[in-house]
C-alpha cells in the first residue's frame, strides 16, 4: 500500500469537514438525495483534480460550496428541453456533410496545439463545461478565461486552415478540406 500525500489528507479532512452540509445543501436544492449525491461526487472529484493547489486555498468551504452551486448551474442548463430546428434555419446538405467529416480532422489539430488551448477547448467547447466553472477549476477569473479561449480558438482555426486546408464559403461556412489521418 502507497503512502497518502499531504495533498491527500488535506482533501480527506476538508472533505470530512464539509461533506455532510453540502449533502444537506443540495438535497434541498434538489429535492432528493439521489441527484444530491451524483452531485457531491462530481464536487469531489473536482476537488480531487485541483491537487495541492486544493490545499492552497483560503476558504474550502466557500470554494467547495461554490463549486458546488456552479455543477447545479450546469445540471440546469443541461436539463433544458430541446427543440427542433425550423427547416428554413437547418443546414444544407453538403454543408453539413463537411462539418461532420471535418470532425475527423480535428482530433489530430488538437493534439497540435498548446497543452492550455487545447484544455479549454476541450473542457468548454466540446466536453460543455461552463466557462465559469473552468474559471473555478483553475481559480482565475471568468474575463481571463473568455479571452483565453476565444484565443484559443482563433489559433484553432488557424492551425485547421493550415494543417487541413479548411477553406470558407463566403458566408463563413466550412466548404471543403483536406483530411488527415489521425496520428
């Protein structure tokens, strides 16, 4: 058996220490303790990927509650019924045919790009995590993540023209690129 490290116990005591108010907490705002619990493990295990930065932070309390309330957010928005698209608004054809075939290339510019860009890419823009909840992640404030990704994304676009050849129509709309295999 592995020795726990200091990052560890820090997270088991605060985790201790707060687990069953924000149990109470959610239960309330949820209304059971089935969807209450779901929640709880995903502030865990976000709490679990901050490391020993966790154990830097001056109130757990307030961070874990707040994380905490940002994942209900999130559960919201996620919850929201869908509706269709009117017909007059749905893609063309062969327009959607080059998005979808696009997405065979973009695995591979990804793995191209800076650790960073790819991870809020990633995070907020394929995975759907907010932007406020990856500012809360990485404990740096919402203005600097947006322009962290819409730089992101511009770099993106750069490296897909480059390295896929993705052209535009003059509506701003995928066309025709030429794929690459994934690595």
């Amino acid at each position: 058996m592995s020795k726990a490290t200091p990052e560890y116990h820090c997270l088991i005591n605060a985790w201790k220490a707060y687990e069953a108010e924000l149990r109470r907490w959610l239960i309330t705002r949820l209304g059971n303790s089935s969807d209450a619990e779901d929640v709880l493990q995903q502030v865990f295990e976000k709490a679990m990927l901050q490391r020993e930065q966790f154990c830097q932070l001056e109130n757990v309390r307030a961070w874990l509650f707040r994380v905490a309330r940002n994942t209900l957010i999130d559960r919201y928005r996620l919850s929201h019924d869908t509706i269709e698209w009117a017909d007059h608004i749905a893609l063309e054809s062969s327009e959607a045919d080059a998005v979808v075939s696009l997405s065979e290339c973009l695995p591979r510019v990804l793995s191209e790009l800076s650790p960073e860009d790819r991870e809020v890419i990633t995070r907020c823009d394929i995975e759907g995590m907010s932007q406020q909840a990856f500012a809360t992640m990485h404990q740096i404030s919402l203005p600097a993540v947006k322009s962290r990704i819409q730089r992101a994304r511009r770099r993106l676009r750069k490296t897909l023209e480059k390295n896929c050849q993705v052209r535009f129509s003059d509506a701003g709309h995928v066309c025709c690129f030429v794929p690459r295999p994934p690595l």
